[in-house]
C-alpha cells in the first residue's frame, strides 16, 4: 500500500508541475518520495531554484512561510494545516516590538524558527549551523537572541565579545531532555559519541562530543571512524541514520559474497524517546497525496507583498553575513 500510495504522488507530482521537499524530521517514507530532505533553510533555498511552479513543504508552518518568502511568485503549501511549532508562535509580537523600542541600539537576532511576521522585526535570521558566524560578522555588539534560548545560550558562550541578551523561549521537544536522561542514556552506550543539537540544555550541550544542526549531526555520524552514536535531536534522525547505514552495509561487495566479516554497520541511538515532535508528526503520506490530487483547496500560505518585503530583509542580511 505504501509504495501504491508513493507511485500515486511521484505521477501527481509530475502531472502538477510540483516540488516535494521534506524536513529532515519528516518520516522515511516522505523523504522517499521528496526532491529534497534537509534542514528548514535548507529547503526554501531549494524552493527558490527548483523551476517547479508548486511548493508541498513537508514540516511546519514556519518553514512554509520562509519558503514562500524567498520565492514570492510560487505556490505553497503545508500538507497539514495543524502542523506548527510551539518556539516559533510562543513570542508575541508586541512583546518584541516594545524591546526593540526600547533599546533602539541593540540588533534583534532571529532564530529561523520563528514566524514571518516576528521576522519582520529582526535585524537578521539565522540558522543554527550559521548562527555563531553570522553573530561574528555583525558589526554590532550589542544584540537580542530569540526565541531559543538554549541556542542563544550556545551562540553567547561561542562569542564571548558580544553583548547578548537571550529572549526566554525554545524548542519543548529538545528542552525536555535531562542531565538524568543524558547520563542514562550513556550508561547504555558508554562507547558511543554523544551527537547534540543546541536547542537542548546547555549542561547536556557541555557534555556533547559534537554540537551542530540536524545536517551537521548527520554529516558527522556518517563521516566519522567511531563506530556508535546517541543522537540528540528529533528521534526520526535515528532511524535515516540506520537506513544510510544499511545502503552503506549492502553495497559492501564483501556482503555481496555473503561474507559479513569485513564490515560491522555503525548504530545509532536515541538520547531519549521524549524527543519526539508531535508537529513533524502530523504530516502524513496521505496527507501529501490529498494535497497534490487537489491543489485549489488545499492549505496554501499566503503572505503579502508588503509582509514579505519587511520579512524578508532579515533572510537577505543572514545570507550576507554569512558568506
């Protein structure tokens, strides 16, 4: 049934002129079926130069939005209305506004994951692979980070010469992993490298053998000589490791022969089950499917012109800066 549904949504795909892109966080059967799966920026840069006419951005809404920003004249649509994410809605709007008003000289920094409209008050957006660097080439010393405050926590101690006021918010999923669930899940696994994404609590962050974004962690696993990994971001990450890993263990021509002594697959961890994203979740391959067999009623983002100019300018000083 699966794979039916897959041949279903590669033929509407064609048929609509359409692009299938997917968070990293999205199920291995999405990304299967997606022309690309990679971190949140990541996929509205992909929006941007890919020639089809129709976006189906499978994740949350943010993303959606940022994909729309950057690429104005493009349909796009969230397969899943429902699909939001907690860090990015939970600051309100006014709250950052009176901020800025009242420290007119401190530059507002903004975590990607954050909605278009609180984009429009940022100075600039950044990634959490680029967020160090990009604090770096500012010329501003004195700035505001939000909404994560763990990441803002990591970026502050990384720039010791900058003045950062950190913004209470985050991610729940990646903030509800503990010190006790850390040193669990090490005592499980005392071999394996701890690989953590820095929307988690900074004493667990201290401890990480690697700290980087989803792509990083990923790259990390995949190139490193160590042969286990607890991996600390969505436990989805998890499971594409081990799909890799059995692509990497199948072509092995020794497996060929049926000799398995020559290579022994790397494993791969969950640091906890708690963090498990009930939004990523929601989308679904028949999710996918509906959106694509009828695309005039499906959930489509819509921002104006005058909202995408004021949002945008954040995006456009990110990818200045961070060249």
């Amino acid at each position: 049934m699966i794979k039916e549904i897959q041949e279903q949504i590669l033929k509407l795909k064609k048929e609509t002129n359409s692009a299938i892109l997917a968070h990293s966080y999205q199920s291995e059967q999405i990304c299967e079926i997606a022309d690309y799966c990679g971190d949140s920026f990541a996929l509205s840069q992909w929006a941007k130069n890919t020639p089809q006419e129709n976006i189906i951005l499978c994740g949350v809404k943010f993303m959606a939005e940022t994909a729309k920003i950057l690429s104005p004249k493009k349909r796009v649509f969230l397969p899943n209305k429902n699909a939001g994410c907690p860090m990015a809605e939970a600051l309100d709007y006014d709250l950052v506004k009176h901020l800025k008003k009242a420290e007119p000289d401190r530059k507002i920094v903004a975590y990607i994951n954050t909605t278009a409209k609180l984009k429009e008050l940022a100075d600039v957006c950044v990634t959490s692979s680029a967020a160090v660097k990009i604090v770096k080439a500012m010329p501003d010393e004195k700035l505001y980070f939000l909404p994560d405050s763990n990441l803002g926590d990591y970026v502050k101690k990384q720039c010791p010469e900058k003045d950062i006021k950190l913004i209470q918010g985050g991610c729940p999923v990646h903030a509800s992993v503990t010190l006790d669930d850390f040193n669990k899940a090490k005592a499980e696994h005392p071999n394996a490298l701890v690989l953590i994404h820095p929307e988690c609590n900074p004493k667990l962050v201290e401890l990480a053998d690697y700290v980087g974004s989803t792509s990083g962690i990923m790259d990390y696993a995949i190139a490193s000589s160590s042969k286990e990994f607890i991996i600390g971001t969505e436990i989805s990450i998890v499971e594409h490791l081990q799909f890799k890993e059995m692509d990497i263990f199948n072509s092995q021509s020794n497996i060929k022969n049926n000799d398995k002594s020559g290579y022994g697959p790397k494993k791969y961890y969950a640091l906890s089950k708690k963090i498990t994203c009930p939004n990523m979740k929601l989308t679904t391959l028949v999710d996918v499917f509906n959106t694509l067999n009828d695309l005039d009623n499906a959930f489509e983002i819509n921002i104006s012109e005058e909202e995408i100019e004021k949002s945008e300018k954040c995006i456009l000083k990110m990818l200045e800066l961070g060249k």
